[in-house]
C-alpha cells in the first residue's frame, strides 16, 4: 500500500507532462499548416460599406457611434455591459434652425441615432425601456439609421455613414441609438440647441 501511495502523485505528474507536451506539439502544428490564420469575420472588424456624407445644410454636427465588439458585451439585456457602448456629439451645443447629423459607425455592430426632445428635469440616459430592450420613440423628430444615406433605415453597418437633417428649436435633444439593449448600454448623450 506504501508503494501505491509513492506513485500515485508521480502518475499524475507524468500525466500532467503528457498532456502539456501534447497540447504543445498540436499547436506548433496547426500553427505551422496555417491553420491559426484565418480572417476574423466582417463585423468584428468593423469593415462595412464605406462611403462618405454628400455636404450637408446648416450646422453639423458629428456623431459617432461604437461599441466593444463581440465577446465583450454582456450583463445586461440585450446581451450589453452597462456603458460598453457609446454615441458622442461634437459639438454638443447648436444654435437654433437647421441642423445636420452626420453619423460614422466605427463599432463592430449596427446602430442608429434617435432625435427626442428631453423634457424639462430629465436627464439623458433616464428613459424607460421595455422588455424589448427599447424605449419609446413617441415625439421623435427623426433620425439617422440608414447605410450610406439620410434618413430612417434599418441600421448603420460598421464602417459606414448615416446622416438625416431637422430644424431644431431651442432646447435639450437626446440624441439615442435605440436598438435592442443599445440605450441600457449607454449609447445616449445630450445635444443642446441655444436660441
């Protein structure tokens, strides 16, 4: 029985080696056929339709719209980690009248930009969600979700531009992308428009 006990560990030792030098000799392996270079699919590069925004009326603004990327994101509905996503505005403040958004995706799955009026006390990122992951778009003033063009789509693919024009009166805009779980994530910030 002593004897038994003395090789019990060592067995599991060798076992242990075996397997590492086997895990090690697969890998130089497929690493030598090629095996290990393959290319990532489109849309966790990013790479989608390019174009670019024709020139646009009155004061545009520049949107952008991003995320980490597949297997990144997880926590919340919508399969979405809180803030892993974003949607920025340069500038943040316009004056009142015609005003453009010019959107540039540069995150791994599509999105859009939803313009609602904010209400007085509110701030961005409060809206209620339904289970679908969404919140209302009652009073939308519009919105940029088409690839390579204005207006309403279906979505801005990786890579590719998106842009719709508005008049715009004095106040606070939330500017949100309101795809599945995208606003819990935290794709929302403010656009105010001075008198």
């Amino acid at each position: 029985m002593n004897a038994d006990r003395r090789r019990g560990p060592w067995l599991i030792i060798a076992g242990a080696v075996a397997a590492l030098v086997l895990g090690i000799a697969t890998t130089m392996l497929l690493a030598g056929t090629g095996a290990f270079r393959h290319v990532a699919p489109a849309v966790w590069r990013a790479e989608g339709v390019r174009c670019s925004a024709p020139t646009l009326p009155g004061k545009v603004v520049d949107v952008t719209v991003g995320d980490m990327g597949p297997g990144m994101m997880g926590g919340t509905p919508g399969g979405h980690g809180m803030r892993m996503m974003r949607l920025v505005a340069r500038p943040a403040t316009v004056s009142a009248g015609v005003v453009s958004l010019r959107v540039v995706n540069t995150g791994a799955t599509m999105h859009e930009v939803v313009v609602l009026p904010l209400p007085s006390g509110q701030g961005i990122g409060e809206r209620l969600t339904g289970p679908d992951g969404k919140v209302s778009e009652a009073g939308s003033l519009g919105e940029a979700s088409r690839i390579c063009g204005p207006g309403e789509g279906h979505g801005i693919a990786p890579g590719a531009k998106g842009w719709t024009t508005l008049t715009l009166r004095p106040g606070r805009y939330e500017l949100i992308c309101n795809l599945p779980g995208h606003y819990l994530a935290g794709m929302y910030t403010e656009l105010d428009v001075s008198g």
